[in-house]
C-alpha cells in the first residue's frame, strides 16, 4: 500500500478590510470648520450658539452647547437636551457618509457664525 504524499497546501489569505476610523474622520471634518483643541471635551467650534464642545468616540459624538440658554434659541435640528446643552449624535455602524451629513448639520449652525462675523 503507497503512502500518500503531503502536499503542500496554501493558507487561504484573508483581506483585510480596512476598519473605519469613525472618531478620527468626525475630527478632521470638524477641524476643517473651525475647531481647535481644548476645553472638557477635547475639541471646541464656535457657532451662531455660541461655543460648542466635541467629543468623537467610535460611534457617537459627545456635544455640548456652552451657553445653554442661546442653545435653546438657535438649535432646531438634532436632540439638544435643553437642561445641559447636551447635543449628543448617535450612529449604527457610521462610515464616511455619516461623517458628512455630520459635518453638513454642524456646519450649517458654524456658517452662520462667520456670516455675522463679517
């Protein structure tokens, strides 16, 4: 009876997919409005609100409206919590489309600001 001989079989390669970097994507897009470091949150945006804190983490971005009272007044999108400012986002599974609509709804609230510091 012949022995079988081993063949050398190939490992299956895995792709590796590139994991999307949610916290890192909002960052840049709203650095590109604006925002600079500092303050409790890490980053901050001046807006027709007045000054707005940021937070991105791996699936939601942690806001918070300095002057809550103006907040109240100038915010009509999102779910701002009118007790603390609080203007927090949440997404299922973000990609590079939710960072943009992001970027669209915190821009349309930093636009206004530089139109009035004109």
């Amino acid at each position: 009876m012949p022995i079988a001989a081993k063949v050398p079989t190939a490992k299956p390669t895995r792709k590796r997919v590139p994991v999307f970097n949610f916290a890192a994507a909002v960052t840049q897009a709203i650095k590109e409005l604006g925002a600079r470091e500092g303050g409790t949150y890490g980053l901050q945006l001046d807006t027709r609100a007045g000054l707005l804190e940021l937070s991105p983490y791996e699936d939601w971005v942690a806001c918070r409206f300095e002057d809550v009272a103006r907040a109240n007044v100038e915010i009509r999108h999102g779910q701002l919590n009118p007790h603390s400012g609080k203007w927090n986002w949440y997404f299922d599974k973000p990609d590079a489309a939710d960072v943009e609509r992001f970027k669209q709804q915190i821009g349309s609230i930093v636009e206004v600001a530089h139109d009035q510091a004109r």
